[in-house]
C-alpha cells in the first residue's frame, strides 16, 4: 500500500507542475522571422498570435504573393519556437521522459 500512496503523491507531484508549466507556457513569448527580418510574428507559448511586424518596403501591390509567403514562414518559424519552448518545459516536468508515441503536447 505504500508503493500506492508513493505514487499518488508523484501523480500530484507531476500535476502542480504541469498546471505551472501551462502558466510558464501563457506567458512565454516567442518571434518568428523570415525574409531576413522583414516580417516578424509574436506568439504566446501556446501557439496565441501576439503581433506581426512587416517591413514597409514589402508593401507593395505586386509583392503581395512574396508578403503572404513571408508572413507563412514567419509564423511557421514562431510555431517551432514555441513548440521546443514547450517540449523543454515538459522534460522539466517529466524529468526528461520522453512523452509515449501519440501524447501531444498542451497546446
């Protein structure tokens, strides 16, 4: 029985920290970039779009295709950041467990 009540403790161990990590996560803000800076993305952690930044030289009519990719790429390289951010954050909490095949990450 005390093997039970040992993990039941570890299980509301590794819950406090997963609720803190969620909070670290809100927090957490990341930029993404692409076209060498032209277009900047800000998000949350949690994958929330905080701002974008484009450079005023893109703003032309026909570079609309070119902004649009850019924005894409930005936004993609923000995503990344966040998601090694989080996956960082979950090795802290799993004490560096791997997460079993098909568990996502909370967000």
């Amino acid at each position: 029985m005390k093997n039970l009540a040992d993990i039941m403790k570890q299980m509301q161990s590794m819950q406090s920290r997963m609720s803190d990590m969620q909070e670290k996560l809100e927090g957490l803000t990341v930029t993404g970039q692409s076209g060498g800076g032209m277009v900047k993305i800000t998000m949350s952690g949690k994958g929330v779009l905080k701002g974008l930044d484009i450079d005023a030289s893109l703003m032309k009519p026909e570079e609309k295709d070119i902004l649009e990719d850019l924005i894409v790429a930005a936004h993609a390289d923000a995503k990344a950041k966040a998601e090694a951010a989080a996956a960082e954050e979950m090795k802290a909490v799993t004490g560096g467990l791997p997460l079993p095949p098909g568990l996502k990450l909370p967000f």
